[in-house]
C-alpha cells in the first residue's frame, strides 16, 4: 500500500461549522455520556440491589421453613419423619432417665398419618388374632422334627 492509499482510507475532517448552524446543534446534540466511573458505579448498585432482593427472598424462605419446623415441632412431630422422630424422642427420653424403646414407639406412632396408624392397628389385630395359630403351627412342626428325629437314630 501507498501513502496515498492510506489517507484515502481516513475520514475526512469536518468542515469548520457555521456560527449559526453550530449553536442550533449544540441545543440539539445528545449530553456527552457519563463517564466510565459513574457507569461502573451504577453497574455496581444495580448489582448490589439484585443480590440484596436475591438473599432476602432466600432469608424469607428459609424463615418459613424454620416457621414450619417449630410448628410441627410444638405439635411433637420433629423432622426426619417417623425414623427420626422415634430416634429423637427415644434420645431424650434416654437424657431424662426414662425407656427410651416406649419413647421411640410412642414417637414414631406420633409421627405417623391417622391412615397409617388405622393400618398399624388392624395389623396388630391380626397379629393378636393370628398368633395362637401360628403358636400352634410351630409347635406342630417341632413335633413332627423331634420324632423324625427319633426314627432315624
């Protein structure tokens, strides 16, 4: 490239304005834009504004949920379900010098939806009806073992 091909690439520079022209642009001509530091500025405040909004709606969020804890906490179901509601209840029961197995039992039962402890109940029922049967059925096969036990010594 030539000297003359590179000045031919340059923008022309602007022609000395008019008197007249240059105030009438001057009045309509947009404000010069505000420094870099003013911009990162307000970057930053608007940034600041967004995390602020963001751990706030979080700290609201996690309030409620400590709001529920207690809650379900004063009607004696404690987090973690039925498993850790019986392991707390027999744990305290342990510190306080009483059963902790009755504690865990009356806390999982606690714990538990009135579905659940409907079917818990029937099954107990069952378990209290069944249970000589099954006493009788083991005795049964015990007898039977024991005397061909017998016949083959």
């Amino acid at each position: 490239m030539t000297a003359a091909a590179v000045a031919d690439d340059r923008p022309a520079a602007p022609s000395p304005p008019d008197t007249a022209a240059s105030s009438a642009s001057a009045a309509s001509a947009p404000a010069a834009p505000p420094p870099a530091s003013e911009r990162l500025r307000g970057l930053v405040v608007t940034a600041v504004d967004r995390l602020a909004g963001a751990a706030a709606a979080k700290v609201d969020e996690l309030s409620d949920r400590l709001g529920d804890v207690a809650a379900d906490a004063a009607k004696g179901q404690l987090p973690g379900g039925v498993g850790g509601n019986a392991a707390l209840q027999a744990g305290l029961a342990a510190l306080q010098g009483g059963n902790p197995v009755w504690a865990g039992i009356k806390g999982a039962v606690s714990a538990m939806s009135p579905t659940t402890k409907v079917l818990l109940a029937l099954l107990l029922i069952l378990l209290a009806v069944l249970s000589p049967v099954l006493v009788l059925v083991l005795a049964l096969v015990l007898l039977v073992s024991a005397i061909v036990g017998a016949v083959k010594s």
